[in-house]
C-alpha cells in the first residue's frame, strides 16, 4: 500500500508541475493533476479489457492450430 500511495504522490506532482509550466497557472495545474489520474484509471481499465480480449482470440487461435 505504502508502494501505492507513494507513486500517486509522485503521479500528482509530475502531473501538477508538468500543467504548471504548460500554463504558469495554480488552479488550471492543480484541476489537471486531480483529473488526469482519474481519467487514466478509467483508461487503463479499457486497456486492460482490451489485452484481455486480444489474449483471449490469441488463445483460440493456438487451439485451433493444434487441434
């Protein structure tokens, strides 16, 4: 957990220092680096369905190949 909340730490400020000086703007870096995150959380769950998905056809096709 430790591991965790010390790379969102890291993930905030990143993000944060990155739309600071993109814009030179307190709140317009600090909205990103609260958003950012929780938009690329919802990506990376389609993402991971995604790889899932391509996992899966890759599995039947070995199936196929050997049966």
């Amino acid at each position: 957990m430790l591991k965790t909340i010390t790379f969102a730490i890291v993930h905030f400020s990143v993000a944060f220092t990155v739309a600071y000086l993109l814009t030179g703007s307190w709140g317009v870096a600090s909205a990103l680096a609260l958003i950012e995150p929780m938009v690329n959380t919802v990506a990376y769950f389609f993402h991971e369905k995604a790889w899932d998905a391509y996992r899966a056809a890759q599995s039947v096709g070995r199936s196929l190949r050997l049966g």
